[in-house]
C-alpha cells in the first residue's frame, strides 16, 4: 500500500530579500506577539506601533544591510537545503521539501500551499533553530497552525520537530568545524585562542515564565566543551539585544571587552545558535564585534563558519526527517 506524500517543511525566520523589504521585514517581526511581547495596555496597539518602529528603523537596519552586500542571504540558503535535503531523502518514501519562512517569502502559507498543491496529506515541520524558544519555535509553529486552519489542511497530521540542538551528530558537526577553525588561530598568535560561543540572546522575562532556551543552549555548550580538548578555553554569551528590557548576560560585546582588557589577543568566535548566515553572523559578528575586540586589545579574531548547505547539516536533517517518518 502507498504511503501518503509528506511535506517536510524547514522553517527559519527569513530576511529581507532586496532593501526595499527591509522596513516590511521589521514590521513583520514587531507584529508577532511570540517574539515580541508587549504588556497588555501596549500590545493593544500593536500594529500601529509596529510600523513606527519599522519606518524609525529601517534606515539603520538598511545600512547594515547594504554593508552585507544588500540583502540577507538566508531565504536562499533555506531554499537550497531544502531542496538537497529532498535528494538526499531519495528512497525513504514519498517526501517533498519547501522552505518555510515566518516573516518574508517564501513564507509558511505559501510553502504549505505548494505542499498541498504537490499532493502532501502529512507534514514534519523541521524549524531551523536548534533550540527551543517560545520567541522561535512556538512563534513558528503558531504561524503553521494559523495557516493550516485557514487551508483546510489536519493538523494531526503534522509532526513537530521541537528541538535538535543536543543531538550527539549535531554536537559532533559543530565541533569538527570549531576545531579547524581553532587550528587555524593557533597558526597565527603566539596565544592560545579563546573561544568565545555566542548565542543569540533572549529576554530575562522569557526566561522566568519558563522558556527553555537558556537551558537548552547551556546543555549544547556542555556536549561540545565535552568534545574539546579540555584545556580548551571558552566562554558562552549572549548577542542581539534587541530591546531595552534586561536580556540574559553575559553578552557576546561585553565578553570581547574584558577578554581584550585582560589581555587576550587570539578570538574565536562560534554562532552555537545559528545554522544559517544572516545579519546577525555576517555583519553582528563579523564586523560589529570584531571592530570592537579589536579596539579592546584583540589582535587575531576569527569565527566558526555555520552549515549553510554544509553536507554535515544535510546528513543531520536527513536523519531527523528518517527518524520521524511513521514507522
């Protein structure tokens, strides 16, 4: 008997494909109430106050965007693994993969109305986020279960990846790329480099409601400190605050500063929470928290490369899907 048609969906947060989605791109994200959250008398006005912080932004956020070539490479990135992940699932079943993106196209709407299009009756939802949080994860899959509502389709036929951060074949893709990267620092200092792992940050009042990700993102770094050499020396924080509230410390900006202050001179730097290149790795990390390393007495500073369309990400996800087709 044949297996009905799956639909593996890799979700991710999307960017801004030209400048000119630069401002929509930022309304988009200050309208979800997941990854933005407002107090009730605020979150009232969500939407007008979305466009203001939108129109207000955008001409900062553009110019980070011009120095990055002008447009986010991660739409792209998705859509290619996407469709490697799709051959290298050749003799598994009847499976079709589409990128999935929250805040620009191709978005989950339209990747599940392609699916259905396609002839997909059940569905994995694979978000590329490593970790879960309720400011990702839970906003994504939020977004599918609007969108599968308003398309006819049956939400008990989706299965949920939540998280996959502590997963023994991704623990060991990372660290075999932290270790050349490391190699390659030690070629050209004196010092031994420091490894400086960088999460993305989240608020404090996420974490105190119970959000996981804090948590998760340390189990993570304990796998990959437990695949280093053990004198190797590291240090985890925390990167992109995005809003005044207080956020998980240390952050990545304040680490780099007092690293330099007492003398470190060889960083590396390693994006534990990223699998794709986006603003936040090729200008945050690359330009932004180096110039400021840099002028804190930093001299050799150097960061681990994310998958991308890495075949090492490719195999993780072809056995994430795998494991997860009905048996």
């Amino acid at each position: 008997m044949n297996q009905p048609r799956t639909g593996v969906l890799l979700m991710q947060m999307g960017g801004p494909r030209n400048l000119d989605e630069v401002q929509s791109y930022i309304c988009n994200l200050f309208q979800d109430p997941y990854l933005v959250q407002l107090p009730a008398p605020i979150s009232w006005f969500r939407k007008p106050l979305a466009h203001w912080v939108a129109k207000r932004r955008a001409p900062v956020v553009k110019a980070q965007y011009q120095k990055i070539g002008g447009s986010s490479p991660n739409n792209a990135i998705t859509i290619e693994q996407a469709s490697l992940l799709q051959t290298a699932l050749q003799g598994h079943g009847d499976i079709r993969c589409y990128a999935a993106m929250a805040y620009t196209p191709p978005t989950v709407g339209e990747a599940l109305r392609q699916s259905i299009a396609d002839g997909c009756e059940r569905w994995i939802a694979l978000p590329m986020f490593p970790q879960y949080s309720t400011a990702s994860t839970k906003a994504i899959f939020a977004d599918l279960d609007q969108c599968m509502k308003e398309q006819g389709a049956d939400l008990r036929q989706v299965t949920r990846i939540m998280r996959w951060g502590s997963r023994p074949d991704y623990l060991d893709a990372v660290t075999a790329m932290t270790m050349e990267t490391l190699e390659a620092a030690r070629k050209v200092s004196a010092q031994a480099p420091h490894l400086v792992i960088s999460a993305h940050g989240l608020p404090v009042s996420y974490v105190n409601a119970g959000d996981p990700y804090v948590d998760e993102i340390e189990d993570c770094v304990a796998g990959l400190r437990a695949r280093l050499p053990q004198d190797q020396d590291s240090t985890l924080a925390y990167q992109s605050r995005a809003t005044p509230r207080p956020w998980v410390k240390p952050s990545t900006i304040e680490t780099l500063q007092k690293l330099g202050s007492e003398g470190i001179k060889n960083i590396v730097v390693l994006p534990i929470s990223f699998v794709n290149d986006h603003i936040e790795t090729l200008f945050e990390i690359d330009q932004e928290l180096r110039d400021e390393a840099l002028e804190s007495g930093v001299e050799h500073y150097a960061r681990v490369p994310v998958f991308n369309t890495d075949a090492a990400l490719i195999a993780i996800l072809k056995s994430i899907v795998v494991e997860s087709l009905p048996k």
